[in-house]
C-alpha cells in the first residue's frame, strides 16, 4: 500500500509526537485528485508535465461563460487522466491499494456562483478501483 504525506491548507500537518502525517486508501485518492488539478502546469520544475491548466483558463481571458466553464472541465478532464497514468506507472514498483486508483471519471460541473460571479464553483467525481465514490468540491476566485 503506498501512502502520502497529508497536507492541510498546502502544508504538512503533523501528528501530537512530531511525526508527519500520512494519507493513505480513499483519503489519498482524494489529496491526489486535488494536488493534480490546484497545481499549475509547469510550475514544478522537476515535473513540468504535472499539473493542471484550470488556473490559466479562467485568469486574464475575456471568453464566453460556456467558452470558459468547458474549458476549465476540459483541463481537468486531462489532468485527472494523467492522474490514472500516473497510478498505472505506480502499480508496476509499488503495492497500491485499489482504493487508491481511479477507475472512472464520473462528474466535473463548473458554474459561476451566483452570491458572487467572481467564483468558479467546482465539482469533480471519481471512482476508485475499489468502487469508492471520491466527490471533491471547491471555489476559485477569477
């Protein structure tokens, strides 16, 4: 079973004896869906392939509301699937639980809130292997 270290507001958090906390089973698939799709393509010079675009489609462009929400599931859409090959490559050097591994892309809806037009609500859906629904929501601010 493989494991990562859990982040809390993009830091280590830390269990009362001084030890790093780990994430492991859904809890992991649910960090990994995450980290994916809130880390810029690129902005991590070691993996540049790593990442999602989601924050540059919606920054500085002056597209239709349709134009933009598609494009921000689009990017997501990819990442989540680089995000299954990722875990693929994994399975051949380590033991990974199947609680870690997305089966399927079920639901990404992104919409406009309507208290406030400047934020992008997201909706992302996954399945793991081991039929575990995986739902995450969060807001970005254009």
């Amino acid at each position: 079973m493989s494991f990562d270290f859990a982040l809390i507001n993009n830091d280590l958090s830390l269990l009362a004896n001084g030890t790093v906390r780990t994430v492991e089973d859904t809890q992991k698939l649910r960090q990994d869906v995450l980290k994916i799709i809130l880390t810029p393509l690129g902005s991590n010079r070691f993996r540049p392939w790593y990442g999602c675009t989601v924050s540059e489609d919606i920054i500085g462009k002056n597209l239709p509301e349709n134009m933009m929400l598609m494009d921000i599931k689009t990017s997501i859409q990819q990442s989540l699937d680089k995000l299954k090959k990722l875990q693929f490559q994994q399975l051949t050097t380590q033991k990974v639980s199947l609680a870690e591994i997305i089966n399927v892309i079920g639901e990404i809806i992104a919409y406009r809130a309507p208290e406030d037009r400047r934020q992008i609500k997201i909706e992302v859906t996954v399945y793991s292997k081991r039929l575990t629904k995986v739902e995450e929501s969060f807001t970005l601010t254009t």
